[in-house]
C-alpha cells in the first residue's frame, strides 16, 4: 500500500496538477491539507473518476483537510474529538478513517502565527487534544498513523538555517516538547529520504528563490505506531512536484507499506 501525506495550497487551484501526480505517483491513500475550499466545493466527482473515495472537513478560507483512498474508508471522524474552538468554532484541521485496514488521520495543525499571540496558546492547545484523542490507537495493535502538516520543524537539523528561524513558531521549545508529548503516546517519526540533497525538506517558501537554493523545511511528517512502522518498506519525500509553476509550496511525503511482514 502507498500512502502519502500532502499540503495541496488549495485543492481547486491544483485540481490538474494534483490529479496528474496521483495517476503517476500510484498512490493508494492521500492524507491532504489547507484544500481552502467548502465542502461543497470539494472536487469528489473528479477523484472519483480516479478510483477515490473521498472525505473532507473543510468550511472554505484557509483550512481544510481530507483523505482519499482506493483501498476503502471507513468510520470516517470529522474533526479533533475534544479539540479547542478558535474564535468560537473548532477549525476544520482532522479527519480519520480506516483505509485498507490501517487507522489513518490527516491533521493540518495550527500555525501559531506569533509567540505572543492567542494562535500559538491554540496550537499548543490543539497539540495536547490531539496526543489525548489517538493514544489509544497509538498504544494499539492496528496500523495506525498521524500524517500531515504539523507546523513544527522537529529539530534544527529540520531547517535550512537554525539562525533564521528562532523564535518562530515551527521551532519554539514548547512546540517541539509537544511533538515529544506525541511521540510518546506511541508513535515514531517515519523519516522520508530526500530525492536531491541531504535533507529531507518538505516545504519552501515561495519567495527568494527558496526553492532552488533549497532553504526548506521538513514540517509534514508522518508519525505511526510500531505495526505501522514495522509494514515501511520506504519512505520519501517527492521534491518533484515542488517544481514548476503552479506547485504547492509543499511536497508530498509518500510512504510505502507491506502490511504482511
């Protein structure tokens, strides 16, 4: 089974360019993120015609997450059980199903904005709901995996600089105690081998050339239990579709998996 996780920048923007890496790439499941559309106005007639199931939290703006698979979905859960409001409202940021007889969830987790502002005391908040919600499946004997765009660099060895990102918040001491927090609750960091360089970057900003001169980040990530970790047989990161006008900012981490060994 080849599973991927995927921050698309908008799934209508992408929809061609999305649609052609899934026929290529040969993807069984996709974990997506920030699809920035309604549910509505998410393109299931499309993936559809590709052999997908879909299901989406998504209510427009700038959120929005989803899983496709052609391996089933099933007891899909809409949202972050126990998860904080923002501003009133619990943020379209998880989903989970079971594809293939794996649990899989699709996060997109708070970005923080700013240290001093109410979006990181979110973050942080939503990080602590999310370790209580898959403890269980974590500590459990069924595949089972967190993917997505996590918002936090684990390590400085995750970021092309260290001195140019302190004291955001994808690098804070708190944010990464909270990866911790979740690894702890069961789940290994599967870490993806980089197409071109040594390191496995999967996010680039668009300005300055940050592409080309390769000064990323490694902030989607997949974090599975010891029967998830034990089925991957590999795991990269597809720079490839970073390239080229009208490419996310993000590449997609793809894994793949042999549930039998």
């Amino acid at each position: 089974m080849r599973i991927a996780t995927f921050n698309v920048n908008s799934i209508t923007a992408r929809l061609p360019r999305l649609l052609a890496w899934l026929e290529k790439s040969g993807t069984d499941v996709l974990c997506v993120q920030e699809t920035k559309c309604s549910a509505e106005q998410f393109p299931h007639e499309a993936l559809r015609e590709l052999g997908y199931a879909s299901a989406v939290n998504a209510t427009g703006r700038w959120n929005g997450v989803a899983l496709l698979s052609k391996v089933g979905l099933d007891d899909v859960v809409v949202g972050l059980p126990g998860g904080p409001d923002y501003e009133g409202v619990q943020e379209p940021r998880a989903i989970s199903a079971t594809c293939g007889g794996v649990r899989l969830w699709s996060v997109y987790v708070p970005n923080g904005r700013e240290v001093e502002h109410d979006h990181y005391g979110y973050k942080l908040s939503w990080f602590r709901s999310l370790t209580a919600a898959v403890a269980g499946d974590a500590a459990g004997p069924r595949p089972f995996a967190v993917l997505g765009d996590f918002n936090v660099a684990p390590t400085d060895e995750d970021v092309y600089d260290p001195a140019v990102f302190e004291g955001l918040t994808h690098v804070t001491p708190a944010a990464r105690a909270a990866l911790d927090a979740l690894r702890e609750a069961g789940l290994s960091d599967v870490l993806p081998r980089p197409l071109k360089y040594d390191r496995p970057y999967t996010y680039w900003d668009y300005r300055q050339l940050a592409f080309p001169k390769n000064r990323g980040m490694r902030i989607d990530l997949v974090y599975g239990n010891e029967s998830f970790g034990k089925a991957v047989t590999d795991a990269y990161v597809d720079r490839e579709e970073r390239k080229g006008k009208g490419a996310s900012d993000h590449a997609p981490v793809v894994v793949d998996l042999n549930l039998d060994r």
